[in-house]
C-alpha cells in the first residue's frame, strides 16, 4: 500500500482525482529539485526585495500600545509588500517555480482579489498566460481588484456554482486545472488542498516569521510574548507562525472570522464550530453538516470566507500550540475604524480581526510583554463594505 | 467472484450512472428499474456532494438540485434498502470521501456497514486516489464490497501499481477534465487496457463524456464495458419526473451498440 504524502498528524494528505495526481506529483518533484537550490533562492530573493519591497517593516505602534496600557504592540506591515498584501509572497515563489517546470500559464483563485491581483502580477512579469477564477458575489464586491486583474492582463472568470464565493472558486480552478494540466500551473493561494501545496506555500510565506524573528530580536533583544495573526485558509498566519513554532513560550494566536457570531450560522469560524472532514484535497476542519455536505459560511471579509482551514494549523490546534479564536464582524470592523484613527493605517478588514482580538488581549499584559500582529495586506479595497456595513454608501 | 465481476461475465457491460434523488427519490427508483428492463448491468448510484469538484455543470446542478430537494445519505440508504428487491444487478455508490468519512459517529466503517446492509456492491470515490484508498479499502473489505479504482489518461507509471490492487472493476476515464459531453475522445484508451492487462484481469470500464452508441461501442471495443452519466442526467433534466421510459429508451440503445461491440 502507497504512502499517503504531506501530513500533519492526521491532517494533510492528497485527496484528489486521480487525474490530478500525476500533475501533483510532477509539483512534488520540482519543488523538491529546486527548494534548496542556491541559485532558486537567490533569484526569489531579488524578486522579493527588489520587486515586492521586502523586507517589510516591523513598526512600533507606539500610540496603541499607550492606548491598550498593557503589552507593546508591533505590527508586521505585510500590508506595506507590493500588491498589497501576504499574497505575494507565495505567488512568486509559485510564479517561479513554475517556470523552472517549464509551464507557461497560471491559473489561480482568489476571494477579496488580493491572491489574484498578485498572480496576475506575477504573471505579467514574467510573461505568463493567466485565468482567475472569483466567485461572483465577490466578483461584485472587489470591483477594483478584477479591474486591476484585467488591467494586468488576466482573464477573470466569475463562478456562479455553489455559494459563489471563495470555495468555489478554488472548486472551478481544480477543475481547469484537471481540465488542463501540461502547460497550467495551478497557483493556489492559501497553505491548503492538496500536499505540496500546504508546504510550498508554508515556505514561500515563511519569509514572514523569519523577518519578523530577526528584526525583534535586533530591535528588542528578545522573543515576543505572543504573534497574532488572522486565519482563513491560513497562509499569513502559517508564515507568521512557522519560525517561532519550536520557541514554545511564544503564544500563537489565529484569528478566525466569525460573522455574525459562532453561535449562528452565518459565520467561517473553521476551528470553533467545524469537525474533522475531508475536502479540497486535505484532511483537515471544515465546517460541515451532519451528513458531510460543506456547510455555506459568512464573513464580511471575502479572504476568511471560507469553510476550512489548512491542515498545519488543524495539527497546531490538535496539538494545542496554537490558540484559534472567533472575532465577529463588528469587532473586526471596530478594529478596522481603530487602527486607522490611532496608527493612520488602514488595514486589509482580514487582518483587521488579528487587531480586534489585539484590543481585547493587550490590555490584559503587561508593559513588559511583547505582542506582534500581523498586518497581512492594507485596507482600501474594504473601505466601501466598511462604509456599507455603517450605513454609507460611497463609490467602490 | 464477486457480484461485480460476474456482471461483466456475459459479455461487454453497459453502466449507466444516477443521481440519487434528483429530481425526488421516487423518480430515481422508477429510473433504476427502467435502467435494469433496458439492459444495464450494473448501475452507479451518486449520493449528492455539496462541492462535486471532478464533476462537469449537468452533474452538479443534479447534486446541487437533489440536496435541496431534501436528499440525505439516511433516506438514500433507506431507498436502497425498500427497491434492493427489485434490483437484481449490482448496485454502487459515487460520491465524495467527505460524504463518506463524515457519516455518522462511525464515519467509514458505520458507512460500509450501512452498505452491506442495504446491499450495496461497492464503492466508487471520486476524491481517493491510490495513495489515500486504505482508510477505505480496508472498511469496504471488512463489509464485502469493493472500492473501485480509477485510472486516468495522465496516470502513465501509476497504472500498474493501481491496476495490481483493484477490486471489482476498473474505472477508466477516458479524458482529461470533468464529468461531460464530449463531442470527441482521443485518448488511446486500447494502450491503457493494454497495459492493465499486463497486471490484472479485473474487468475495465470506461467513462467520462460518453454520449452517442457510437462512442459507447468504440469504447467498449477496447474495454469490457462504457459508462455514461451526465448525457442521463441531460435526459433526467428535460423529462423530469417522466424520465425514467426516456432513460430506458436510451440505455437500452447504448446497450445494443456495446453488446455490437463485443460480437
């Protein structure tokens, strides 16, 4: 009996029609062949410092910290990367991996927009044919982001099948991908589907902690106390995590979205109201009903709006070293008004539940402790649904 | 010999392929009993999955139409269990692995049990590849029913390590991509058989955009027997709940062409 790849625990695997295998499998291969070659790293690295303006800052949010009276407070400005968020990270690591395989498209999916506009920037850049597949609620309400995608040379294909969000976006891509595999590179977005992807992507958005860990140790000689991230599939929060996962005094803290709340059904909170399930090629939590069918989820932030979660972070869970918790709409709204008052940095309404579960813990430490959110991209394209969700109505 | 295998015993099989309870559940009971009058030889029944991602827009919108009708695996069992009776050709489930690993407290094993118990012949599961069929094979051993393999065109070196492990039948998808019409196969399905039948002698079926008897006939030619699902459930979405004598009509002219075939 076959191995099964690429687990977590019990969580990972390749759960996918046989179809894909050989495609997965070739992905495999290559990332193994060119992961620790020199001269691999050393073309990402002038992509990611010349192109998508890494490092990114570790800045000192001096004001909140005095605001909240309790731990100092350092944001992660993923938001300050080219494209504006985590996403691009991982996108031209993928961008350039498959071009070592020889492949001349990407296709990709995207929720709030942010992983598709990089794809499509990527794709650009290095001359690459590229289709984004977007649901079409979101299609609807990230008009400026499927602008930017055209406008960088993309085709977006609005997918109406299911809830028509983040979900079925990645259910269409499998499809083309399935559909056409020998010259397509799937580039998906978040630490999720099938292995390799929860671990090429892992790597690729592991550049985060690792800066993060250099530049607190250079600024405050130490650790933090604890990192905060927000979690859908959980790509910025696996990258923020990853290289302080063995220093255990180190809390890891995912933020989930949970709507309306965990106590209703309009909520994405995989860890707090999902179970153990098998979709999207992993074995990892989803929020499901009682026979198995995956369960339609809500959030005001089209990024965390969807019903899993990537299977490192399930194992973490299990394992209990990192903490998933819920933040509703409204907080992460509160937050979202907060930090553009108190910082003037608008974050992306994603990261913006990391800082709401920020205001509810900093206070609670002390002086001495030291808190690091990650802001995973800025906050523009949210402005609109901000100003919808408090009842303005202002030009998308 | 399993039931499976003898009902590719007496010549090329014809296997169409079902939606369960779209559009209601008593439709699709007259649908299978047409189906086993026009000939098929064993019939693959789908529980509908919220996400069916290896399936093509026709059977989606059947599984996406069934579960809004108030399809649940529970009330599929139960339907299996009132018609087994009167079905006397094997009968298995197409799903999802989620479906099936997220059923009840006892996930696969209380499923398999289930299926024993209905009369359920085996188990077909569009998101387990080889790699991740053992928290499965070892459930449908343990109730007698078979976990049917798939191979595709892209499956090359993979073939034979799948092929020496099947059970049943082998399920040959005979393109790349989803579930649907094709107005063309290219693959060369005669060089897939082939290299089967190095390793095994288990029976090879082949499905994914069959449509025409012609089709079913060139398929079967180079195989033991062709599947045809989204062009039924076509048929299944123009007639309703009267499907079931236009679907009989139908197998019964797939059937004539793959039987031709083997002749």
């Amino acid at each position: 009996m076959a191995q099964s790849k690429g687990r977590f625990g019990a969580f990972g695997g390749q759960y996918i029609p046989e179809t894909l295998m050989n495609a997965v499998e070739e992905l495999d291969q290559a990332y193994l062949r060119w992961k620790d070659d020199p001269g691999f790293n050393e073309e990402l690295s002038v992509l990611f410092n010349e192109y998508a303006n890494r490092p990114s800052r570790l800045y000192y949010a001096r004001k909140m910290t005095e605001d909240l009276g309790g731990a100092k407070i350092y944001l992660k400005r993923e938001d300050l990367n080219f494209t504006g968020a985590h996403k691009v990270n991982n996108v031209l690591g993928q961008a350039l991996l498959a071009k070592k395989m020889g492949k001349t498209r990407l296709i990709a999916e995207t929720g709030a927009g942010q992983h598709g506009v990089a794809t499509a920037t990527a794709a650009a850049l290095f001359g690459m044919e590229c289709v984004v597949f977007m649901g079409k609620v979101d299609v609807e309400r990230q008009a400026l982001n499927v602008y930017k995608m055209r406008l960088l040379g993309a085709k977006v294909v609005p997918v109406t099948s299911g809830t028509a969000t983040l979900k079925d976006a990645v259910s269409e891509a499998m499809r083309e991908w399935t559909n056409r595999v020998s010259d397509t590179h799937y580039c998906l977005g978040s630490v999720m589907g099938p292995h390799p992807f929860p671990t090429i992507v892992r790597d690729f958005q592991a550049v985060i902690s690792r800066e993060t860990k250099q530049q607190i140790l250079k600024r405050e000689g130490r650790l933090p106390d604890a990192v905060l991230a927000c979690v859908g599939g959980g790509s910025n929060a696996i990258g923020s995590f990853y290289h302080f996962i063995d220093d255990k005094d180190v809390r890891l803290i995912g933020c989930e979205a949970a709507g309306r709340g965990i106590d209703t059904f309009e909520t994405a909170a995989t860890v707090n109201t999902g179970r153990l399930g098998i979709f999207h090629g992993m074995k990892s939590l989803f929020c499901q009903n009682e026979y198995g069918q995956i369960a339609p989820v809500y959030s005001i932030s089209a990024g965390l709006d969807y019903p899993g979660i990537g299977p490192e972070h399930a194992w973490l869970h299990s394992i209990g070293r990192a903490e998933y918790v819920p933040v509703t709409d409204e907080e992460a709204v509160q937050a979202f008004e907060y930090m553009s008052r108190m910082e003037g940095i608008i974050p992306a309404i994603e990261s913006a539940h990391a800082v709401a579960h920020a205001l509810k813990i900093a206070p609670q430490m002390s002086p001495d402790q030291i808190m690091v959110i990650t802001i995973s991209g800025r906050g523009d394209k949210d402005c609109a649904a901000v100003a919808r969700y408090r009842g303005e109505e202002i030009e998308g | 010999m399993s039931r499976i295998r003898e009902a590719f015993a007496h010549g090329k099989a014809f296997i169409p392929f079902v939606t369960a309870g779209y559009p209601d559940l008593e439709t699709t009971g007259k649908i299978l009993l047409a189906a086993q009058e026009a000939g098929a030889d064993l019939i693959e029944l789908g529980i509908p999955f919220s996400d069916p991602t290896a399936e093509g827009p026709v059977i989606q919108t059947a599984n996406v139409k069934a579960l809004e009708g108030g399809v649940t695996t529970d009330r599929i069992f139960e339907f299996v269990e009132q018609i087994r009776g009167q079905i006397h050709v094997p009968l298995v489930f197409m799903t999802y692995a989620n479906v099936i690993y997220s059923y009840g407290k006892d996930g696969s094993d209380g499923f398999c049990r289930r299926c024993r118990d209905v009369g359920i012949d085996g188990l077909i599961i569009a998101d387990v590849p080889f790699e991740e069929k053992e928290e499965f094979d070892l459930p449908c051993k343990k109730y007698g029913l078979d976990f049917i393999s798939m191979i595709a065109p892209t499956s090359e070196d993979r073939i034979q390590k799948i092929a020496s492990q099947a059970d049943g039948f082998i399920y040959v998808v005979s393109s790349m991509g989803v579930t649907g019409v094709r107005s063309e196969i290219t693959t060369d399905i005669g060089a897939i058989t082939e290299r089967i039948r190095e390793v095994t002698d288990v029976p090879c079926a082949v499905g994914f955009g069959i449509s025409t008897p012609e089709q079913a006939a060139r398929m079967a030619s180079c195989s033991d027997g062709a599947i045809v699902g989204s062009a039924i459930i076509r048929l299944i979405s123009r007639w309703g709940k009267d499907a079931a004598p236009e679907v009989g009509k139908y197998i019964r002219s797939m059937k004539e062409a793959v039987e031709a075939a083997g002749s």
